[in-house]
C-alpha cells in the first residue's frame, strides 16, 4: 500500500456513499472507485455465464477475469444488477479474487477514494480519512426508487424498500468482511441532508483527517 491519501467511504446500499465519493474525488483530484460496481459486473457476468450466482467457485471464476475496461455497461446499474451483487457478494473466494484489484486502485501513489462496504475495515483499514455514510431505510428506498424510475426501469416503491432490507441483512450478516462501521470511520448519517449538504459535511470529515495525516 502506498502513502497517499486514501478516503474510504463505506455504508449500505443508496445511503450516498458513491455521491459523497465522487464529490471527494473531484474535490481532492483522487481518482474514485466505486467497488459496488465490481460485485455488480461480477453478478451479472456470472449470469450471463449461464452459470448460478449461489456457486461460489463459478462467481469467482468471473471475479478472477474481471478488468476495469468492463465495467461501462450499463447493465451494471440496474436492481437485478445490484441484487446479483449482493449474492456473490457473500462467497469468500469471491472477495478474495477482488482484493487485489481494490488494493492496488488504492495503492497508487497521490491516494485514492474507495467507495463500498468493507474499505475502512478490509481493503485499506489504514486509510487516513474514513468515513460510514448511512440514511434510513425509507429514505434510502425513495433514492434508488427514483434512479431506477429515472433509468425507465419503474418498480413499486414497496418493492424497493423490501429489496433494500434484504441487502441490508445479508451483507451486515455475511461471514467474509460483512458490512460494519470501521471503529475510526466518522459516522454520516445523509437521512435529512440534500446533496450538496452531504458533500459539505464529507469535506469537513476528511479536512479534519488530512490535517491530522499531515500532521503526523
């Protein structure tokens, strides 16, 4: 791991973690991972595949050949995406197969934002600035409602919320670097913030964080 300067940005499925993230990227000049986005491609590659998202050595497989070039499709954004995502997500090898990939995003050398559920804890537990983002349930539901209506991919908000909950429990529940607040990270809670009072918020966090980085 290099000595740049790593953000981490963990929390749960549309809390605003990948808004927040961008807008430190930009804010910072770093360049910003989204690691949602490899479990997605990792789903849906897998069923594409033809092959059962359940079976961890198939998903691991596709995690193994995953490269940055394929991760455009937009098939990668929608809820079936994001529900595939979150069943790979519980088998091991396929976390395993992935670290290299997010330590080495991390490791260059001016730093890197990570967005995801396990930065602060598993792929850069020494990140100077670390931040948990989190939002109600409800609130989270109403975001990811509206991207997917925006994307004309119309659901039931109930739907949604249920979708949420679901994702919710298995991935704070998996065995292998389930979804948890890294005892350093400093706690964001976007439930009633619009999005430009949430990046605020996050800039004055990883300032703080960086004085302290440089400091030390």
């Amino acid at each position: 791991m290099s000595s740049g300067f790593i953000i981490a940005v963990d929390g749960p499925a549309a809390s605003g973690k990948g808004t927040v993230a961008t807008g430190l990227g930009k804010a910072y000049g770093l360049p910003v991972l989204d690691t949602g986005l490899l479990y997605r491609a990792v789903g849906v590659l897998t069923q594409r595949a033809g092959r059962d998202l359940d079976d961890a050595a198939a998903a691991a497989t596709t995690a193994s050949g995953l490269s940055a070039g394929l991760l455009d499709d937009p098939a990668f954004r929608t809820r079936a995406a994001g529900e595939a995502a979150s069943r790979v997500a519980v088998h091991p090898q396929v976390r395993q197969a992935l670290l290299a990939f997010q330590r080495d995003f991390a490791g260059q050398p001016g730093g890197a934002v990570l967005d995801g559920r396990d930065i602060g804890t598993v792929i850069a537990p020494a990140a100077p600035a670390k931040l948990f983002v989190t939002a109600a349930a409800e609130v989270r539901a109403e975001r990811r409602w509206k991207q997917l209506a925006g994307q004309g991919e119309p659901v039931a908000f109930e739907d949604v919320l249920a979708d949420i909950r679901i994702r919710d429990a298995r991935d704070s529940g998996r065995d292998s670097a389930p979804l948890a607040r890294a005892p350093d990270a400093v706690l964001l809670d976007t439930s009633q913030m619009s999005i430009d009072e949430a990046a605020d918020a996050a800039r004055r966090i990883v300032e703080a964080a960086r004085a302290r980085w440089e400091a030390s």
